[in-house]
C-alpha cells in the first residue's frame, strides 16, 4: 500500500473507532475494583462484571436524559449499616427545567414524585442478571437521585442539588420485582434519607405511586444506536 | 514541456488522494456536529432539559431537508456539557456509601 492510502486507511480508521468510542458510555461512571475496600465488595464486582457493564450502557442509551454519576455503579455499603452489607448502588443526575410548579411542592412531594418516577425503573434495570439477583452476598440496592434544585442567582453562585438516597434491602426488592409489593409498599419500608445541597434532612417519609414515565417518555426525535435495543 | 506534463500526469494520482482525504475529512466533520446547521444547534441548545411535568425536552434538531430528523446519545452529551451550571452543591457520595 502507497504512503497515501496508508494515510486514506488510517483515517478511515480513525472515523471507525470514534464512532464506536461515541457508542458506548463511559466505563468511569463503575467503580474500579481496586477502589473497593473490603473482598466481599471486590468479589462482587469482578463476578458480576458484566452486569454493572450492561447496567450502565441500558441507562446512557435508554435514559438519555441522565447522567450517570462517575463510579456511582458498584457494590457499596451503605454508612448506616455496620456489617458489611454491600448493595448494588446506582447514582443519577435528573436533567430538566427548573419548574415553579416543582419548586413549590414540599421536599417530600417532590422526593417522592422522584421516587415514584425513578426507583421502580431503576430497581428492574439493576436485576436483569438473575446470577446477580441470586448471588447471597448482594445484599439490597441503593438508588441515589439528584436534580437541580437552584439555578445560580447571581455571577459566582453554584446551582444547588436536592438529592435522595434510597436503600431497599434485597427481599424488599425481590418481592416487588416478584409484583408481590407494590412501589408504594417499596416507599414505606425502605430508608430514605434526603440532603439539600450538601446539609442532611435526615429520613424522609415518602409516599409513591406507579409512574410509568421512564418507559414511555421519548425524546424528540432521539435515536438510539445501532444493535441497542431498549425495553 | 515534457517535464510539466510528467508532473501533470503524476499530479492526477496525487490530487484523487487528497480528494478521498478531504471526503474523508469531510465525513468526520459531518459525524462531529451530527449533520446539524449552526440555526439548528442554537434550536437545540435552548432546548436540552426538560420538565418535570412530563412537557419537557423539546430536542428538536432540526437536520438538513428532506432527511429524517436525528438526535443521537452524542448530540445529548454535547448539548448537556454546553448547558454546564458550573459545580453544584451536593452531597457527596462518601456522605451516603463506603466503597
């Protein structure tokens, strides 16, 4: 091959692999195995790889409208538990328009609007695997929610987040995904624990209903790429 | 003369090599910006978040004539980084999960 379809090549190549590289979402939105602190966690997460793989490509392309958290997608533990229980945890950033009519309800309406809108989807996405339902060292989920809350005011103002971290414990979990409880039943036993910017609520009482918003909201005009096929 | 025509004959090979190079170029360039207009990114960029209410997200690029409309998951990445507020307050992920 002549030096200029070498070069004609190596751009075609190019183009190739950035195509590819724009198909497939981050792999820093997992945490990486040697941040884990303990075995159990590690062990986690080097058997069920590919769940967490397969759990953050469903959301960058199914759920385009948030953004996945850097190393939000592992086995965690959650502080308030002392034993090293480790759930599979989740973080996202809800994207959307500062709305009045939001930003008048109560923390708790909103919390539990968010709840409602996103746990249950969440919850299905994140047990798709069933090794990972049924390995007996995962022991409950974590959906963390964050939205804007506070557009900057003024020059040199930091827009504020209302957050929510929701822990089900695994037999919670599987009982709803069993549609033997309801997300309402979900809301009233699971902890919720609500934070305003970076200041603690503490535990919120929430009160959910079934909100199919996930699964049926599109975006205008989005595609999604090619082989991905979103349910 | 002869010697201008070789370079005009050798020339011919070299310019179809640039020609596919700039196709080439050509073509990353359309995949970068999503084959949208600057008219069309301004639509989209005022357009890259949604509501709570469920009315939201008016992604609404408007791609050149006759083709069909397209938003990719790049475009909503794009769109996201130039929407940037700047660092929120929020809690941290240590508050709520050891690793």
């Amino acid at each position: 091959m002549s030096g200029k379809g070498t070069l004609a090549a190596a751009l075609a190549a190019c183009l190739l692999l950035a195509a590819s590289a724009w198909a497939a979402p981050s792999e820093d939105r997992i945490l990486a195995l040697d941040q884990y602190t303990t075995d159990k966690g590690r062990r986690l997460a080097t058997a069920h790889g590919r769940a967490l793989r397969a759990l953050n490509a469903e959301i960058y392309h199914c759920m385009p409208w948030v953004e996945v958290q850097k190393s939000s997608i592992g086995f965690f533990r959650p502080k308030h538990i002392a034993s090293d229980s480790r759930y599979l945890s989740v973080r996202i950033y809800v994207e959307q328009d500062p709305s009045p009519a939001f930003a008048a309800l109560r923390v708790e309406e909103r919390a539990s609007a968010m709840f409602s809108r996103y746990v249950g989807a969440l919850l299905r996405r994140m047990n798709e695997d069933a090794a990972l339902a049924g390995d007996p060292a995962l022991d409950g989920y974590t959906v963390i929610l964050e939205w804007l809350k506070q557009m900057p005011r003024a020059q040199g103002e930091r827009p504020v987040h209302e957050t929510i971290a929701v822990f089900v414990d695994k037999a919670l979990a599987l009982e709803y995904l069993g549609r033997r409880r309801s997300i309402t039943d979900v809301a009233a036993h699971a902890k919720v624990r609500g934070f305003d910017g970076e200041a603690g609520l503490g535990d919120l009482r929430l009160a959910a209903w079934d909100d199919n918003f996930v699964s049926t909201y599109k975006v205008a005009n989005y595609q999604v790429e090619a082989g991905v096929t979103c349910r | 003369m002869e010697a201008a025509a070789n370079l005009r004959r050798e020339g011919v090979p070299a310019m179809r090599i640039d020609r596919i190079g700039l196709l080439l170029i050509g073509a990353a360039l359309v995949a970068t910006t999503g084959c949208a207009t600057g008219e069309e990114w301004a639509t989209w960029r005022g357009h890259s978040s949604h509501f709570a209410s469920g009315s939201h997200m008016g992604f609404s690029v408007r791609n050149r004539e006759g083709t069909q409309a397209r938003v990719t998951r790049q475009d909503i990445q794009v769109a996201r980084d130039q929407n940037w507020w700047g660092k929120p307050i929020t809690v941290s992920q240590e508050q709520i999960l050891e690793r």
